[in-house]
C-alpha cells in the first residue's frame, strides 16, 4: 500500500529489542528468566520479529474432512452407521477390514460414493484382498485411501505379517494394483501416531516419518509413492500447528530427491497419550484444541476421537458429542474459510523451520545409522522413544505436566470401577518378537491405577 502509515517508522532490529529487555531485567539474566526450554530443544523467545530479510511463507491449507472410524464385524450394520453418520455430517468414513471376508456390496449399499471420501484399513496383509477392492471400485467414482503400512505393523507388534521377504513381495504387488487404480488417492500409510502415542517428542515424530517414509521410497518407485502420514495431535496448540507444517516441508524436502511431486496427505486425530480416565470430560476439551492445531496446521483429514474412548466401547451419545466439535469448529467459528490462519506469525514461521531443521538433522542421523529399519531393529528408535517418554513422565509424577482432573484438581468422588468396558491400561502379552515393539501408553495410566485401588477403601 503506498504512502503507508508504517513506512514513516523505521523497523527495529532484534538485537536493539535484547538490548532494551536486557535493561528493564534489571540485572537478572535473559536467557534464565524469559527463554523457555522444550522437550525438542526449541527456545521460546518472549519475542519474534522479522529476521535475515526473510518474508513470511504464504500458503493455502487445503479442504479437510470430519472423518469417523468404523470396524466392520457385520457388513449390514456398519453400512447403516455409516450411512447415518452421513447424515449427520461426516464428510469421510475410514473402515477398518479385520479379515478378507468382506461383502462390499453389502458394506457399502445405498453408499453415496461421490460425495464421500473412503479410508480402507485391513488388518492383514494380502494382495488378492487390494485386487479384489479395485475390482469393487473400478466402476464407481470414489476417492479411496488405502492404508497398508508393513514399517507400521512391524513397529506396533515387533513381527511382519508373514516374513520380511513376503511382506516386501505382497507390498510392492500392492502398490503396483493401488498405482494403477484412478481411484486410490493415496497407497502407502505412515503410521507416525504411534510415535507420539508412544512418548516421542515432536522432533523424533517428524524424523521417524520421514525415515519411515524414505524406506518405502527406496523399496518401491519414489514417483509413484503416494502417501498418507496418519499424526497424532497433542494438546501444545502452537507447537502441534507447527509440527504439522513441518511435515509438509520435510515431505517436500525428502520427495524432491526422489523426483515425487505428490502432495502428502495428512490425516490427524487427537492423541491417546493425554487423555484421561478420572475427570474424563476433560478430554473433550484436550480434543477440541487438539482438532483446532489440526485445522491450522493444514490436515487433509481430521478423525475423531471419542473423549470416553479409553475405557468405553463406542456409544452414539460420544461419536456425536465428537463429530459434533468438529462441526461446530467448521459451521459456527469458521475454521474451513481462513485459508491461511497461522502465514505471517514469526512465532509460528520459527518455530516451525527450527523443528523442521532439527528433525531433518535427526533424520541424517538415521540414515547414516543404516535407516529406520535398521535402527528399528538396533532398538535405537525404541530406546530414544523410552527415553523422552520417561522424561514426561517424570514431569508428570512431579506435578510440572498437569493433566487437570488426574494430578491436579482431583474430583476426590470420582468412581471408575464400575464403569470400565474397556481395560484402559497397557495390555502385557509374552510372545517372541524379532524386535521390541513400540508401546502406546497414557502418561495417567500408573496413577490411575493406583486410585482404582483406592476407590473401595
């Protein structure tokens, strides 16, 4: 704009900022008193001001879709949740197949293919299965993202389906089908929520995706991987914005040297590692911020996560208190039409290249420790996982991670006993494994058990 108010002012430097905080301190020392350390090594800086000329990015987060979880045990009964969940506002439905006996017509009877973006998760491996959804979907005009992760598998159970040399060999058959399908929109799933569910920083979460990525890129064709990174979204509103768009900057980064120019699609739901079985109400607020950093930070898909969902089976009264957060968000406070919200904050634009540059340096590391599989079978990504999680952990213990309702503000009344459907803890199960699993646990889970014990005394 010409003949601007602000170009009669000339622009302050950031160290002439330093110099007069330094003064109004009054001795004390800037760096103890207003930098604020992260679990990622990031700095809060009490400011942020333009830096080295740089502008601030301008970008257009993309559409996203209010997504909700089906398992399917009877065909007729999750076609007529579906279908109603429609109705009531779910813009996407991702359906998970437990076995390959499946009656897609049965499934997705009356289903309006067009208007509904599918997700396809089987929980086993085979490609007869894909060809058998191709050949369902060859002549309807659906948008399908099919979620196959062999890496992710491997991680979460310690074992691969059958064997690593049939699990490559059934993957690359799969991916050259899904290839082929004009209605497949993504065919590989990177299953980084296991990380953070598991107690990984934001950093580790960033690398692991992308060395878990860049292994399929060195098995299959880079240019024809199309994938689709499955995020966890904790309660740090700003930091899980920016962590969302460092994602798509390292996807960039790393696609680029593979010739891929596919976009990554992004599906978020909100983490388990926060929520609670005390005070469980509280977790509709965790989730609501939650789904607020995925909007911002440019998710694709946004799933829901019931607030009851650690120890209740899945009710009508929680999937639509779920989805309805969401349409409230997207109907009522308008988060579909800023198209940008977080462009030209210099708190976000920081941020967000810091955590893109350290998580891109961690991931030099892996790749010249012999890549993810290989320090998944080391035990190095598991041990540095163990290692932040004891960290929060710890904090949590202490009382300096505050989860309200559980370890500060407790509602002394509260009785769980009698409503648990669900074991909300970690399941233990001895069986060999070729490597040690990733484990997902609640920070809660220890001093929820202890008051369980109590409840009757």
């Amino acid at each position: 704009m010409q003949n601007s108010l602000f170009s009669d002012f000339p622009g302050v430097p950031e160290k002439q900022w330093k110099q007069k905080i330094q003064v109004e301190l009054d001795g004390a020392d800037y760096n103890e008193t207003l930098l604020t350390r992260t679990p990622e090594d990031i700095n809060i800086k009490p400011f942020y001001c333009a830096t080295n000329g740089k502008e601030p990015q301008i970008s257009v987060n993309p559409k996203w879709n209010i997504c909700e979880k089906i398992y399917v045990t009877q065909e007729a009964g999750a076609n007529a949740k579906a279908l109603r969940n429609i109705q009531k506002g779910t813009g996407s439905l991702h359906f998970i197949l437990p076995d390959n006996t499946t009656d897609f017509s049965a499934l997705f009877k009356d289903f309006p293919f067009k208007s509904i973006k599918l997700h396809l998760e089987p929980q086993f491996l085979s490609a007869s299965y894909v060809r058998d959804i191709i050949a369902f979907f060859s002549d309807k005009e659906a948008k399908l993202h099919l979620h196959i992760d062999i890496i992710g598998h491997l991680a979460q159970t310690g074992n691969w389906y059958n064997s690593l040399k049939d699990d490559m060999k059934a993957f690359e058959e799969i991916h050259t089908l899904a290839s082929s399908c004009p209605q497949i929109i993504t065919n590989v799933a990177i299953n980084t929520s296991l990380y953070q569910n598991a107690g990984a920083n934001m950093v580790q979460q960033l690398a692991y995706a992308m060395a878990h990525a860049n292994e399929y890129l060195n098995i299959l064709d880079g240019k024809a991987f199309k994938p689709c990174f499955l995020t966890s979204v904790g309660s740090n509103y700003f930091f899980e914005i920016a962590k969302l768009k460092a994602l798509r900057l390292l996807w960039g980064t790393v696609a680029e040297a593979y010739n891929n120019h596919h976009e990554a699609h992004v599906y978020c739901i909100p983490t388990k590692r926060n929520k609670t079985l005390y005070d469980y109400n509280v977790n509709m607020l965790r989730t609501t911020t939650e789904y607020m950093s995925a909007i911002i930070g440019g998710s694709n898909t946004i799933c829901t996560l019931l607030y009851d969902a650690i120890y209740h089976k899945n009710n009508e009264f929680a999937g639509r208190i779920a989805r309805n957060q969401l349409l409230i968000l997207k109907h009522e406070s308008y988060f579909d039409k800023v198209r940008n919200p977080s462009d030209g904050s210099y708190y976000m634009e920081s941020i967000t290249d810091e955590m893109a540059e350290k998580a891109l340096t961690l991931f030099k590391q892996i790749e010249s420790g012999g890549g993810f599989l290989q320090q998944l079978k080391d035990h190095v990504i598991q041990k540095k996982i163990k290692e932040n999680a004891l960290k929060e952990q710890q904090a949590f213990d202490a009382g300096q991670k505050i989860l309200v309702g559980t370890n500060k503000y407790q509602n002394e009344e509260d009785q769980m006993q009698d409503q648990l459907e669900l074991y909300p803890f970690v399941k233990t199960e001895v069986r060999k494994t070729l490597i040690a699993p990733i484990i997902e646990q609640r920070i809660a889970e220890t001093s929820e058990q202890q008051r369980l014990k109590t409840e009757s005394k």
